[in-house]
C-alpha cells in the first residue's frame, strides 16, 4: 500500500513523534508528512523547513488543505476530542496518543461520530489490535480454561526529577494524578481485555521528588461489578532502571497470568508466564514476544485508512473502558490530597 499523506498537529511531543517514529522504521513506511501545525510559530517554522513541508499556527487552515488524507494529532488531552470532532468532520482519520481525553462523555459522544461517519481513529493505548504479548496471555486464559477474572497487581515505574514548565503536566486537574494518567494508563487499558465494568475506585497519591504542584507517586485500587479487585502503582521516584516494565500480575479462577514480573535480566523481550492446574498437576508455562517500543500500530493504521475500515464497536468500548477507570479515579480525589501544597 502507498503511504498515508499526514499532516501532523502539535509539535511538542509531536517533535518526539517525529524523531522516533514517523521518519524511521514502520512510521517512515506507512506515513509521509506533508504539512506540520503547532501554535508556537518557532517549532512550525523549524519542521517546515526540515521536512520541506507547509506549516500553519490553525487547525483550521491544515485541515483545508486538500492533500491531507488524515491527521497525527499529539496535543495535549485536554479538548482532544473536539479536534478529533473537527477532524473527521473535514472527511479525514486520526492517529493520536494516550490518554484519549479526560471527559468521558465528550469522548463517548466523539467516538461514536467517528463509528457513525466510518472515520478511522487509532490509538497508540489502547491500540486497535491485541499487541503479541495481550494476544498470548488471552489465548491462554481461554485454552486453560482460567475461569472468572479475581484479581490484579499492576506496576509500572521511572525515574523523573521534573520542574514545572507550564505545561498541561503542572496542571492537577488536567494532570490528575499524575503518574497513573501519564504512566498507569498503558496498564489500564491493557487490563480492559480481562477486567471489565468498573463499580468503584480510591487513590492514593504523594509527591516526593518532583517540583510540579502535581503527584509523583501514586496507586489506584479498582472494584469491578463481578467482585474483581486490583491495583495499579505507577511512580516517577524509582531510579532501578527497570524502567516501563508495564508488570502484570493477573489472578483467575483457575490459574494466574504474569508479565514482565520480577527483575528484568533476560534482554529486550517481553517474558509471560502461567501458572495453572490440570489434572490435579500444576502446569507453569513460559513465552516472549517482542517489546512493543511506543505501541503505534502504524500499518493497521495504513490499512484502515486506504480499506475505508471506520472505527469498531469493540475498539471505541475499549477505550471508553480505560476512560471510565480515569474519570472515576477525578471523581475519587480529595481536594485535601495534599498534592499542591
């Protein structure tokens, strides 16, 4: 297939975008850029002139353009989904990044225009397909037979000393707990393929090294209607360098999934394990797959676009799933947190 011409809103972390995926490897396969758009004058004038490509300071002005087939849009999620409304409005498709938006029924409401106008909208969390590693793990819940979904411990963590610079990041209320919106959420929505319908969800949440008035160190515990519970700690305050490690730890009926758990030794893969019981035997079984690097799925992204495939029913309920646990985690805060103090 020929690559998608793209136009690429939001250049701050859009730059990274850029960098790392766009100009190399599947990205510099699937997307040619062909114009660039950011609010800051400086950042359109300097990727202009190095891709050679039109810059514009207006989503307006981008989506006139008519050799755009659709949008890679990396603004911050603040309002995200009324620029993915103004985009699939002009007759074009997105790709953007975590987390969605911050409104659940603004999100809800934009999704379901996009099902409804056969717009493609893809998300790099959660991805429009199962990566490798989701893929195992749900082939073996269902061939082993694990049963009712019980519990979940989910970690990831890095290492951040940051200072505020205005961004959406200093924001507690745009940034609401911090490290489990910017950090927590890849583990959310790759939990949203096991553990479903959310009854009820308490934070915890500190600030130990950064110096933005927002958390640095945080866990959520989850209740699910079936009488599921887990947790998820996410953590800017942990120099290991078992960075990202997205560790899941997921408890069944019948048996137990594990990924990424314990001391990373082995390489680059990811490393999953079952344990589960068969004829009275305990049976524990090891795999890897490859890492998934930043989650981009660029080539269904290519594909979806030039079949005309639309969103999914299935696709826009997983993403609203990861949404409803972020809009009950605001609803949960304290304002006496002690966070912005």
């Amino acid at each position: 297939m020929n690559r998608i011409r793209v136009g690429v809103v939001g250049l701050n972390f859009g730059s990274w975008m850029i960098e790392h995926e766009l100009l190399v490897g599947e990205g510099a396969a699937c997307i040619e850029i062909v114009a660039v758009c950011d609010l800051q004058t400086d950042k359109v004038a300097f990727w202009s002139a190095r891709l050679a490509v039109p810059g514009y300071t207006n989503l307006h002005d981008i989506l006139q353009q008519s050799n755009i087939q659709a949008i890679a849009l990396f603004t911050g999620p603040v309002g995200r989904s009324l620029l993915i409304q103004q985009i699939i409005d002009s007759g074009r498709d997105v790709i953007t990044t975590k987390p969605f938006d911050g409104e659940l029924n603004v999100a809800q409401t934009v999704l379901h225009a996009a099902i409804a106008a056969r717009r493609v909208v893809h998300l790099n969390s959660p991805p429009p397909q199962m990566t490798p590693d989701i893929a195992q793990l749900h082939t073996w819940m269902t061939k082993y037979d694990l049963g009712r979904p019980i519990a979940y411990r989910a970690t990831t963590w890095c290492s951040y000393r940051e200072v505020p610079d205005g961004s959406w990041y200093d924001d507690p209320q745009r940034c609401p707990v911090a490290p489990i919106f910017r950090l927590g959420i890849y583990l959310i929505n790759d939990l949203s393929w096991f553990f479903t319908h959310v009854q009820d969800v308490s934070v915890m949440q500190s600030r130990v090294f950064t110096q933005r008035p927002t958390a640095d160190n945080a866990q959520l515990s989850v209740q699910y209607t079936n009488g599921a519970i887990g947790s998820v700690f996410a953590s800017f305050c942990i120099a290991d360098q078992q960075y990202y490690r997205c560790a899941l730890e997921m408890n069944f009926a019948n048996g137990t999934l594990y990924r990424n758990v314990g001391p990373f030794t082995l390489g680059s893969e990811v490393q999953l394990s079952l344990v589960t019981v068969q004829g009275g035997d305990q049976r524990i079984i090891n795999a890897q797959t490859p890492p998934q690097g930043a989650g981009y799925q660029w080539r269904a992204f290519q594909r979806a676009v030039w079949q005309s495939e639309g969103m999914t029913e299935a696709y826009a309920e997983r993403i609203l799933t990861g949404l409803q646990v972020i809009n009950a985690m605001q609803r949960a805060i304290s304002p006496e947190s002690g966070v912005c103090q």
